[in-house]
C-alpha cells in the first residue's frame, strides 16, 4: 500500500470514528448522554431501558472496534497485531459490560463518576488510543 494510500485510508476510518460521536444523538439509544453533558454528580439516573441500552451501547462497541481495529491494520500492516487487539477488545467488553450493567442496575451517586469512565469505554474509540502508541513503541524497540 502506497503511503498517499494508506493516508486516506487513515483518514477515512479516523472520519468514519468522528461521523459517530457527531450523530451518536441520532443513531444510537442513550439517556446518559444528556445526563452526564449536565451537572450529574447532583441529578438522579435517568430512566432507561436496559435491555435496548445495553445493545446500543453493545452495537456502538461494536463499530468503534470493527474501525479500530482496520486504523490498527492500515497502520501497522501486520496482522498479529489485529488478532491481539481483538483479544484486548474482547476482554475489554466483557468486563466493561459487566461493570456497566452494575451500574445502571445499581445507580448510587457516590458511583457516578466510575460509571462515566467505564461508559467511556464503551462508547468512544479510548483502547485505540491506548493500542496505537503502545504497539508503535512495541515495534520501534523490536
């Protein structure tokens, strides 16, 4: 892959990453994104459906992972490195899941703040962050 190439190929998948943060109101089923944009430390949990929160928060993992992992491939053009990630981004989302699920189960104020994180996790492309500089730094000491 020639460098212009794997440049717009980052580009795209990097925009495809932003087009759903942009539009996450409009695609994806989510109360606690206008409970956590207010003051939530002081606000009771919003009423929510569990069952269909669950799964769009499941299905965003889902996308930001299914990118992630092609930014990872694009970047590093190895596939090692995608077939560890998945095991990272599987893990990930079973433990995550699990906390998130305690969560909105169990909401207590005093938990707010863990539970922002752990949602974070969820639903923006954060283990990409992680997973670029750690395997560029993997591979340059290689």
């Amino acid at each position: 892959m020639g460098k212009y190439k794997k440049y717009i190929w980052l580009f795209l998948l990097f925009s495809i990453l932003a087009l759903v943060r942009l539009f996450e109101n409009e695609l994806f089923y989510d109360p606690y994104l206008t409970f956590f944009q207010n003051d939530y430390l002081y606000l009771d949990s919003p009423r929510q459906e569990t069952l269909k929160l669950t799964l769009f928060t499941s299905l965003r993992y889902l996308i930001n992972t299914v990118v992630s992992l092609a930014i990872l491939f694009v970047f590093f053009k190895d596939i090692s490195i995608v077939k560890f990630s998945v095991l990272i981004y599987t893990m990930a989302y079973c433990i995550l899941t699990i906390l998130f699920l305690y969560f909105v189960t169990n909401p207590k104020q005093e938990d707010y703040y863990l539970f922002f994180n752990i949602r974070r996790f969820l639903i923006q492309p954060l283990i990409l962050l992680l997973l670029l500089p750690a395997f560029y730094y993997h591979r340059k000491d290689a």
